[in-house]
C-alpha cells in the first residue's frame, strides 16, 4: 500500500509526519475526500477547486496546482489498483515550533494522501438509514472542510452510540446539514436543502443533486427549514461523497413518510448512478 507525502509516492510504513507538525497540533489545515469509482476520481475538479478555496480561506496558498495534485492521486490510484474506494488528502501548514499565529512565509506545506477500498453502500441505498437531531455546536465557518472535526466527531458519535447512520445538526430550530453530510428534504415533490452560506459545507454531492434536479425538472430550492419542517417531510436524504444519495427512514425513533425511501429519492439514486462512468 502506497501513499503520497508531499510530491512522493512513498510506501505507507516509510511515511512520517513531525511531531510539530501544525495539522497535528492545531488542525491547521484542509481536506477533501474523493470517490473512485472504476478507477477514476469522480468529480476531481470540483473537489480540488474547494480544496484550493478551503485553502484560500484560512489563509493558505496550495503549493501545489490542481493539476499537479490530479496528476499525483491518479497515480496512486492506479499503484495501489484501487476500484472502488476514496482518496483521502489533506494539506496542513506544515512544520513548526509550535506558535499559535502562522509560521513564517515559506514554511513548507504538508501534503498526505492515501487510498481506501470501499463498497459503494447498497444496503443503506436500498433500505434508507436512521438518524438523530442534535444541536450544531460547531464554528461559524463550516463552509470551509477544516481539519477541525471535533463539532463534527462529537455528533456522529451520538448517532453510533444510538445505533445510527448519521446526526442531523441544527442550530436552534433550523436544519444545518449532517455531520458529515449535507440534509435534503422533499415536500410536495420539491426538494429543500440550506443555502450555501457560512453554516454549511457547500457538498460537492449537493452541487450534483441540484445539476440533477435542475436536468428533471425536480424543483430544487436551496431555503432554511426547521426541526418542524424535517420532522414533516414526505423524504429526507443523506448526501455525500460516500454517501452518495441515502434516503433516511428514521429520525430520532419517528418514521420519516411511511418509513420506506421514497419515490423522489429513488428516482434522484438512478440519475446519480447515470454520472458515473
Ligand atoms: N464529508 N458536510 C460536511 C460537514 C461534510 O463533512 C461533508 C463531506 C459534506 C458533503 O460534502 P461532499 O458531498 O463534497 O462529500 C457535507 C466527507 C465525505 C468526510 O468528511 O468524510
């Protein structure tokens, strides 16, 4: 198994990472994670560009160009001869004595980046997944996919010790989104999900469900919605790169609709399964 640590492709065991480096000590840093399906990066672009932007936005310039990172992680694809699975990268400030403000101009990044095998999840496409509500305690910048996950960790944590797939977040009586995931609701066949803002992180799988929508005439409307309004819609789905379109059949022990995935969600897991090639 092989990974790349920064311009290398290097086996796993020789890769080693500083005990000061900052994405160590403070999560100063960005991610994404990539779906490969038959081999190749799906949606790539999109996934860098928000990378190059998450980096752009805690003040970070990519050392590297998209380019130079698609060339490097489908190369390690193809080493590792990964099918079906996720690459995972993520870019920290790099080393330095441990300071809170940044290091000076012209410290290194440090780029990570591995493979993982993964079934796409039948199961939970085909049988919908339950969920829990929980309060949205994380920062006001969840537009940017920060290596600061604990908000994050703390509430899927929740969801597995209750047996479930996945935490829905609000803030106060409004739906944020998943956490790891963006939140969709259909009520009287439209589809309602949050505005793109500083509340959530605008979901490459979003961007995709929404190009669907606009494609198939499912009116899409990006609009805040209660605990209420979720609690009442005829489907709900779970959206995200691993994820990928899951209808969500439980909601804190309540079944959503007539707790069965829906016919809009069913019909959106087709159209998802056309865009990959
Ligand atoms: N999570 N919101 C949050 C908080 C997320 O962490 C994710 C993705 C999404 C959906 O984004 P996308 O559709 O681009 O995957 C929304 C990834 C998969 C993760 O942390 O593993």
């Amino acid at each position: 198994e092989y990974v790349i640590l920064n311009g290398e492709i290097l086996p796993r065991q020789d890769a080693r990472i500083d005990v000061e480096d900052r994405g160590y000590q403070f999560g100063d840093g960005v991610y994404e994670v990539i779906r490969i399906y038959n081999g190749k990066m799906f949606t790539v672009t999109e996934h860098l560009e928000r990378l190059e932007a998450s980096a752009e936005k805690i003040g970070m310039k990519l050392a590297w160009t998209i380019t130079e990172l698609e060339v490097l992680f489908a190369r390690l694809i193809e080493i590792n001869s990964l099918e079906t699975g996720i690459v995972y990268m993520q870019v920290t400030r790099g080393i330095s004595p441990r300071s809170h403000a940044y290091p000076p101009a012209g410290t290194a990044q440090t780029l990570v980046a591995y493979t993982r095998n993964m079934p796409r999840p039948e199961l939970n496409f085909s049988d919908g997944v339950k969920t829990i509500l929980t309060e949205d305690i994380r920062w006001l910048r969840c537009d940017i996919k920060s290596l600061n996950l604990l908000g994050n960790i703390m509430a899927k944590q929740k969801a597995a010790e209750a047996g479930c797939y996945e935490a829905i977040l609000h803030r106060g009586e409004k739906v944020t989104e998943g956490s790891s995931s963006n939140i969709f609701i259909i009520k009287d066949g439209s589809m309602y999900t949050h505005p793109a803002n500083n509340f959530i992180l605008n979901g490459i799988t979003r961007q995709t469900i929404e190009k669907l929508c606009a494609a198939h005439g499912i009116p899409f409307i990006e609009k805040e919605f209660s605990v209420a309004e979720l609690e009442d819609a005829d489907e709900v789905i779970v959206g995200s790169t691993t994820s990928e379109v899951t209808p969500v059949v439980e909601i804190e022990g309540k079944p959503v609709g007539d707790g069965k995935p829906g016919h809009v969600t069913r019909q959106l897991q087709k159209l998802f399964d056309g865009e990959i090639e």
